[in-house]
DNA sequence: GTATTTTCGACTTTATTGTTAAAATATTCT
DNA sequence: AGAATATTTTAACAATAAAGTCGAAAATAC
C-alpha cells in the first residue's frame, strides 16, 4: 500500500532523465509514460499535471545537491578549506542540475515564479550555510572579523555570477580555476596574515 | 548569387547539431530557424520541408564517415593495421551519427525506407571496402587465400552487430575492447601462422 | 530604374499534447 | 468468496504547437 511513494519515485526519477536532456518544453507526458512503462493518464493518478512533476524533480534535485554540499563539507575542520570545498561542490552539481534552469528560464509564464521562488528559499539557505562557514573562521581567529551575513551574502551573488558562463562554456577545469581565483581573492581579503 | 548553397550548408549545420541532440522528432522548424536568426517560412525558401533537411543531413554526415574513413586509412600499409583502423574509426564515427538513426528507427513511417536505403547503400560501399582490405591482406600473403567477398560481407554484419549496444551503452573504452577483440578473434582465424 | 533573389509575417492545416472522466482491472481486506 | 480500495487503461476532447503555404516587403543584382 506505500507502492505509491515508490512508483512516484520512479516516475520522478525517469522525468529527471527526460527534463534534463530535453528541458521542460520538449518533454511529453508520453515521454515519461513510456519510460516508465506506463498509459499516459496513469501519470495523472500521481500527478496533479506535468508542472507538478517538473516541481518534483526540482526539489528532488534541490535535495540532492544539499547532501552533496552536507557529504563534501563535514570533516573538513578548517573553514577556508572548507569554503572552497563547498564552492566547488556547489558549482559542479549545479552544472548537472543547470539544464533545467536553463530549459525552463526562456519559458516566460507560470513556470518561472516557481523556479525562481524556490531559488529564492535556496539562495537563503545557502547564505545561512556560507555565513556559518564563515562564522567558524572568525571564530578560530582564521578570518578577520567582519559582517558575516553581509559577507555571505556577497559570495552567494558571486557564485550565481558564476553559473551564468556554466551555461554556455561547460570546461570543467577552466570553471575550477574560476573558482580557485574567486576564493583567492576572496581570501586574501578575509585571512589574516 | 552562389550565397545559396552557402545559407543551404549553415542550415544544415544548424540543423545537425539540432538532430543529433534531439533527434527528428523533437527537432522543430522553428528551432532551426531559430539557429540559424531566419525566420522559419525562410527555411523552405531552401528545403522543400522537414524531411529535405533531415535527407541533406544524413548525406552531408554519410560524406563525413566516408571521409574519415579514407583520411585515417590511407598511408596504413599492412592490411591487418588498416582493417582494424577501419574498424576503430567506423565505429566511433558511428557513435556520434548514431543519435540520427536512433530517432529515426523507431518512427515507422516514410522516413525508415529513405534511412534504409541510404543505409544499404552505405551497407554496400563498406562490404567493397573492406573487401579490397582483405584482397590487399591476401595478394601480401599476409592473410589466408579466401573468399574475400563473404568474408567482408561477414565483417559488416559483425560491426552492424556491434552498433545496437552501442546505443546503450556509451562506453567508449567498453567499445575500443570489444573491436579489440572481435579483430583478434577474427586475425587468428585470418592471419597465417 | 527594373528584375531577381531572399526574407518574413500572417495564415491555414495538421498533428501532438495535456488533461479529464469513466470504465476496466488488479489488489487488499473481511 | 465478495465488498472495498487502489491502480491502470481507454477514449475523448480542447488547447497548443508544429508543419507548411502564400503574397508581399526588403534586399540585392543587373
């Protein structure tokens, strides 16, 4: 009787493939029903329409892309170590998860006030995250002391200036030393010396 | 005045690129037309429809394998070299065209006797030039006398065998074993001791 | 300037897609 | 077993999107 979460789960995971290779638009019901070895309609019993299962995807990506950041930066004691780490967590996974972002920010209805309300709640708990990294750092008198939500909030908006080349040159080493720059500056601007 | 088989050839550019990613299916007029800043009418201008520009693709990339063919098997003297070279790049040319026949096979209408003809065609030119290896092979008594025209006739279904995994599965250094292997298993037969 | 080539927007036609409701089938419970 | 519930299928249909047409405007050649 808890078939319907798993069956929920397969259908969001076929739909996963399906969004990320042909975005949003490209991708028919049809698409995911015969993936799924499923009738078209079958869909609808789990699935209020095909928002909904693009909204299922999402989070479910959201999700993953949080544990891989929780996975990547436990263990790691020293916090600039650890910032760096999870900036270029953050920007690898994103390049996996960006296909959908980019399939769906060139389709100017209803869709995008979702996309961008979740990013929005994304954005913030990705501030929190950063500034608490930082906030070690203070602590262990590693970074000068400074205004760490002002701090934080500044490297979420250079990490989202960052994605926006993702979409276009996807070279994974030039984008690590993008991101080994950005963390250069930022800290020789942050650590004491 | 000749600006047409110019524009003609970028449409087929445009049009490549778009097939191969999304295959005949998903790929629109409109998004050509799109690739290529033309309004979509303007595309007929050039092709009668859809299918035109499906045809000239297939041809224009048919011209390609054909090329690579040639370019990476001439200088190769010893014939053993050159088949398995021919092999090689065949079927990782292959890979990348695969996508094409791939969306195509499974509609089943008026496409599939265009694509098959092409392809017995292509079936026939191979089996000639895999025949002409083998002759080459025989005359520098370097393989058995045998019958040359089986024999390459054998080795096109063996790579056409090869080509349906392929579409599953990506691997190319899976893919690089397996010819590997198949051109052993057939040397030893082949070669004298 | 006129003739020719090329582009494009506005349409029409055709095919696909999303969605729904209801019927059919399978599964679980008593 | 058979009632109750859960799932899948079928068939329909409106909405949307796509292919393809046509005439006329731009651009270019003559």
């Amino acid at each position: 009787m808890k078939k319907k979460e798993t069956v929920k789960q397969e259908i969001i995971e076929a739909a996963r493939q399906l969004f990320s290779r042909y975005g949003f638009r490209k991708t028919t019901m049809e698409d995911i029903a015969r993936v799924t070895h499923k009738g078209k309609s079958s869909l609808y019993y789990y699935f209020r329409n095909k928002e909904e299962v693009f909204r299922a995807v999402i989070i479910h990506e959201a999700s993953i892309l949080r544990k891989a950041l929780k996975d990547a930066t436990t263990g790691i004691s020293d916090p600039a170590e650890k910032l760096e780490k999870y900036m270029k967590v953050r920007m690898h996974t994103m390049k996996e998860l960006i296909n959908y972002y980019d399939a769906v920010e060139h389709e100017y209805d209803s869709h995008y006030s979702f996309v961008d309300r979740l990013r929005d709640q994304f954005d913030q708990d990705e501030a929190q995250a950063i500034r608490s990294i930082l906030d070690e750092g203070v602590e262990q008198d590693k970074f000068q002391a400074l205004d760490t939500e002002l701090a934080a909030n500044t490297l979420v908006i250079a990490m989202k200036g960052l994605e926006y080349p993702l979409v276009w040159k996807g070279s994974a080493q030039n984008l690590d030393k993008r991101i080994q720059k950005i963390v250069k500056i930022l800290f020789y601007g942050l650590l004491k010396r």
